[in-house]
C-alpha cells in the first residue's frame, strides 16, 4: 500500500468536500483505502509543533491545539481550542462559567451563547471546540463543578444539546469528559465503580442526548470506570457509544495522561491521542505491524476523524469570521443576559431588596472579592476576556445619587463600623480559582475540589461582623457550586448567588440588586443543610463506588431537608400554578404523553419563572427515585398575565436499564406527573396520574 501521490492526494480531498451524503461516504473510504499506514496513523494524534506545545505549558491555548492534517494530500489538521465560559484563545468573551448558565434553565439562551462560542473560535483559528461539559457532580465539592450544569441527569442533556446545537453553526463540538468524572484530585488514577443499571441511567443519558443532538466528537475521561481507563474502554466506547447509541463522530483523549497504552486504546476505541504523538505514533505502527491491532481499526479511526473534518471544511459563511467579532458589543450584551438570568435570589427577608434609590443615602460595599475580577477556575478552561466588570463598579455606575462606600473587609471590626453608618450594605464573599477548579500537577494552592462546603472561616466572621452592624444585610455568593449557609443565613436579610458570573457579571449583579432586572435564576444543584448529608467524598480516593442515588433524589430517599432545594429561587414577583392537565391517561410503548399548567404572575412587576416537570413512579418493584425531573419551560410573565407551559414525555423516558439481560424495560402501572416552581415537595402542588398498560 503506497502513499497516494501530491496531485492525487489533493484531488481526494477536495473530491471529499464536493460530495454529499453516501457520496462523501464513498470519496472518504476511497481516500482512506489510498493513504499509506504512516498517513493514516498521523491523523490519529496531535501534531502542534514541539516549540509551541512548549509555550503553551506557560500559556496555555496560545494556539489552537493541531491534530493529523496531511500537506502533501491536502487534508486540513482539526485546530483544538478549549472552554467552556469562552473560548480560551486571545481575549474572548467571557460568559458565566456553565453552572451558572445551568442555573437559567434556558436551551434558547445556551444555544445563542455557543453560536457565540463558534463564532469566536472560528475567528481566531480554531474549528474544534471542547467546551461541552457535562460531567455530573455526585458531589457538588468537586472542583470542577463550574464547568458543567448541574447535578440532574435530564438538565444537563438538554443544556448541553443547546450548546452543541449553537456551536455546530460554526465549529465541531467535542462532549467532555466521559465518564464519571467527578473528583478533580484523583482523576488521573481514580478507579470508579459504578453498577451497570447506575451507570447507564445517572451517568450516561445526558452524553447520550448530545449524541443525539449531532456532536462530533466526545472526549474520554482521564479515571478509571470499573477497572478501565475510559480511553482504553471498549464497553464505554465500542458497545456503548459507537455500538448502542450509534456515535459517527470521534473520539479524542483528554491531554497527556488521557492515554497509557497503545494497543488497548486502539482496540477500546480511541480515535485521537491529544495532544502530542505518545502512543499512537510510532509505538500504533509497531503494533499495526506486529498484528495486534487491526488495520481495519485504523481505518475506521481515520474515516471518523476525515468525516468530520469535512463537515466543517467549508463554513457556509466564511466573511463572519473577523477579528472583530471577537469580544464584540453584541457578545458582551449577550453575557450580561446570561448572568442576569443565572444568578439566584435565595433569601429576601422583608422585601429588602430590590433597594430603591429614592430611600438610600449610602450604601457601603464590603469584601476583597467586590474589587476583584473573579470569573471562575484558572486551568483549562480560562478565559482573557477583554475586561471585566467587577461587583463595586457595577454597583457604582448603577447607584445614580447614592454614596457608595467600599471597605475590603480585612478588618471586620472596621468593615462593621462603615456597614454601621450606611443605609443598607452588600457584603461580597465566596471562592476563587485557588479554592475550586482544576487542579494542575505540580502546581500547588491552585484550584481542586472542596470537601467542606463552607465558606472561608474569615467570610463567615465578616457577615457576622456586618449584620450585626446593620440589617439590612444583602451577601453576594461568588462560587462555582453549591456551599453552606447555616450560622449565618439566620443573619442575614437577603442572599444572591452571583455564581462566576463573567465578564458582564458586575452589572448584572447591580441590576438585581437596584431592581432594574428581576432574578429569575434557579438552582441546578441543590444546597445542603450540612455537609454530613452528602455523599461521601475522598478527593484522594484511589477507588470509590459511585451509588444510583445523589443530589435531591438522595434527600428524597433519606428524607433529608436541604438548606435549599434543586430547583429553587425567588423572584421579586410572585407566580402562581393552576390547570395541570394530560392529554391522556393511559399510555403504551411508543405513546407520548403532553402535560400543561397554567402559570400566573400575580405581583406587580414582569418577572421570568422556570416551570418544571417531575415524574415518580410509586408502587413499582424497581427501586425508583422519589421523583425525577423530565421537563422545564422558561416563561416570562407581564404583571396579572397567564400562560399556558407544556411538556412532552415519552413513554420510552420512563424506562429503567434492566442490567441482567441487558436492555430497557418501561414498568407497567401507575406513574404520577407534577408541576411546580423547584423540587421542593411543597412546591409541588399540581398533581395528576397515568398508567402504562400493555
């Protein structure tokens, strides 16, 4: 087999981008079939030059990450660039990290925000972007929490479909990181074990709806699942994704130790080894030869990587693509909605907020992190954005005639005095990068994940220290996840998760604060009461068992109170629900079901409520949640305006994974539906039945 000559090799490729459908399938395998085993091998890996990958140890995505590519065949390298809050190029847009994105319950928005995404990417190089994490958090301390949106299954499919969808306007979407990743100190050695029934119906549905959704690509994890690494995993990567689900995309490693052996990646179903040539170089040709691994893997390797290649050859409008989309105007309005709708309103204690400026003389600003530009995790997925608008200089553009004093709170007893003589106070606390995120290898005091979800002792002291002084108390939460507030939301009159909220984040949280935007952000993760009511977390575990229950299906089963539920936030206004009703109430395999409600604004301002569908199953003999989320809809409401919200379940959703033989299974009898404003069971005052019959 001979390498194919320039001229030929040339005319392949471009045969490949004029053709369409079964006929670009044929021009790919044609090519495929000509390329010599040195060719094919080298689009399996990363090829950035040695001088840059150097570079990028100090600067890291410099430049996109280049994987294969061919000269003399004409065949383009895939130019790798990371996220997910922005692309990590140049100085990008920074948008609120995912969690907080998570916490809008907004598919429209998540889509607009990675059309935005591409965009930028493909202005400045790249035409592969890894941004679409969906990890699931068993435990809302992981470091990385940040990165994904949030800890229900059904959530994050369908957040991470709308990215997908928006970003494959511009650029190939890769799905990180599969699977079980979840503990952010032990990844590179953490063996999870994890049943097969746990497996396919906590960790996997939400890759899977991306898969459905068109991604072209998914990542493996750097952990172990039941003994394999997830590069070197046939069961995750041939029978599951490629087999079952039917994946036509690619599949890369996770960066440096992603891969450890050659030909058990090879045979597991690796496609890319990132980022540079260590085992799929030399050492797959050796075992090619050798007759351990097939070439017909290869084979199949290459027409994965050139098939995707070719779909994003050609961008149908390439004049988009200027550097002055980068970061633009329109961008950076798109980030303030974003973190207008992510932040949550937690606690509003006599109506204190929102403040009005015609009752305020002064307000003072108290905590370092108000003068700070704090957007979230410093590893793979930062982002350099431009600018950043921090807490005190949203607060004082907003502020019109009010004085606004600022103490950093190094001093409580001094920050007490200054709260003492102002009007009202917002005291700005929480993490950064070096509390939580991903944690670098040799670099100490930088990001990793938090087992206790307090806040730092010397917040905690301040709120006390400035409620005291005054009342009239507001505390902005900068995080990435969920933390505790018991000994001092008791304190306190009202309480804003701000989450990292992005470059824009400043004026949003100004916004809120003044009532000029109303919250309408819900949590997508739930908030313990105390930490003793989580699932254990080891964040140096070697091994660790990965159960079926977490998060509010967890406080279900045991009964437990949160401190505030998977689902919840406050408004300034307030929404009412009525009419639930089914469009039947018998179904069989292949039925869909709709459900519809309707939902009143019944105060005296416009505001935005997330309506959400759970579904329980009682009475079954399979252990079941209590209930599960199966729908949301976002719906904005004048004042004393009703809209109708519908859901649409499929018979097929309800169906658990029924691992002794292998398949799955819809239980027959009855189910109940409920609608309602969070997860919270007094919340869930619409109820209604169906059954599943024969």
């Amino acid at each position: 087999m001979g390498a194919v000559k320039e001229d030929v090799g040339g005319m392949a490729w471009n045969a490949v981008l004029q053709a369409r459908g079964e006929e670009r399938e044929k021009r790919i395998a044609e090519l495929v079939s000509a390329m010599s085993l040195e060719d094919k091998i080298r689009e399996m890996s990363g090829t950035t030059s040695p001088f840059k990958q150097l570079y990028m140890l100090l600067h890291y995505n410099k430049f996109p990450f280049l994987a294969g590519g061919n000269r003399r065949l004409g065949i383009p390298p895939i130019r790798f660039t990371d996220g997910p809050r922005g692309v990590a190029l140049g100085n990008s847009t920074c948008f609120p990290v995912s969690m907080a994105r998570g916490a809008s319950w907004d598919r429209e928005l998540e889509e607009r925000i990675g059309e935005a995404m591409g965009l930028e990417a493909r202005a400045q190089g790249a035409d592969f972007f890894g941004g679409v994490c969906i990890n699931l958090p068993r435990h809302p301390g992981w470091g990385r929490a940040q990165e994904t949106f949030g800890e229900d299954p059904f959530l994050l499919g369908e957040m991470g479909a709308a990215m997908v969808r928006g970003l494959q306007k511009h650029v190939m979407a890769c799905v990180k990181h599969y699977a079980c990743n979840s503990i952010e100190e032990s990844r590179f050695f953490v063996d999870v074990r994890v049943d097969e029934r746990t497996l396919r119906e906590v960790y996997l549905p939400h890759f899977k709806r991306c898969v459905e959704e068109g991604a072209t690509a998914v990542m493996s994890a750097y952990n172990r699942v039941n003994g394999d690494y997830c590069a070197h995993s046939r069961h995750l990567l041939r029978d599951i994704l490629k087999g079952e689900w039917g994946f036509r995309g690619l599949v890369m490693s996770d960066f440096l130790w992603g891969t450890r052996d050659t030909v058990k990646a090879a045979l597991g179903g690796l496609d890319i080894e990132m980022p540079v040539r260590i085992h799929f170089g030399r050492r797959l040709k050796k075992a090619v030869i050798n007759g351990k691994v097939p070439e017909s893997l290869i084979d199949e390797a290459v027409t994965r990587i050139l098939r995707a290649k070719a779909a994003f050859a050609a961008p149908a409008h390439p004049f988009l693509y200027t550097r002055d989309r980068v970061a633009c105007a329109e961008h950076a309005a798109l980030a303030l909605e974003s973190a207008r709708r992510s932040m949550v309103l937690l606690k509003n204690e006599g109506g204190l907020l929102p403040l009005q400026r015609s009752s305020l003389r002064s307000l003072a600003v108290i905590g370092r992190l108000a003068d700070v530009p704090n957007i979230g995790d410093k590893g793979s997925s930062r982002v350099r954005p431009p600018y950043v608008i921090t807490p005190l200089q949203g607060i004082r553009e907003a502020a019109g005639s009010v004085e606004v004093v600022y103490d950093d709170g190094s001093d409580p007893g001094r920050a007490a005095a200054t709260a003492g003589k102002c009007d009202a106070v917002v005291v700005v606390v929480g993490f950064t990068g070096r509390e939580e995120g991903e944690s670098i290898p040799y670099m100490k005091g930088v990001g990793g994940d938090r087992e206790d979800l307090s806040l730092r002792a010397e917040d905690v002291s301040l709120i006390a220290c400035v409620a005291e002084a005054n009342r009239r108390c507001v505390v902005a939460v900068e995080a990435g996840s969920a933390f505790l507030t018991s000994g001092w939301k008791e304190k306190v009159a009202a309480i804003l998760v701000a989450w990292y909220p992005g470059m824009e984040g400043g004026r949003a949280l100004a916004e809120i604060l003044f009532g000029e935007v109303n919250p309408s952000g819900k949590l997508p993760v739930t908030f313990p009461e105390e930490n003793g009511q989580l699932p254990p977390f080891d964040k140096r575990a070697r091994s660790v068992e990965y159960g079926y229950y977490h998060g509010y299906r967890l406080f279900d089963r045991e009964g437990m109170e949160p401190a505030f539920a998977f689902g919840f936030g406050l408004s300034y206004t307030s929404f009412d629900y009525s009419g639930l009703r089914l469009s039947a109430g018998e179904l069989r395999a292949g039925d869909t079901l709709v459900v519809e409600a309707e939902v009143s604004n019944g105060g005296g301002r416009a505001g935005e409520e997330v309506a959400q569908l759970y579904v329980s199953s009682p009475g079954m003999e399979i252990d079941r949640p209590q209930k599960e989320l199966k729908g949301f809809a976002r719906v904005r409401l004048e004042p004393g305006e009703t809209k109708t919200v519908s859901f649409t379940l499929k018979a097929e959703d309800l169906a658990y994974y029924h691992a002794e033989s292998s398949c799955w299974r819809i239980e027959e009898g009855e189910y109940r539906v409920f609608v309602g404003p969070s997860s919270r069971a007094g919340d869930l005052s619409l109820v209604a039945s169906f059954t599943i019959a024969r």
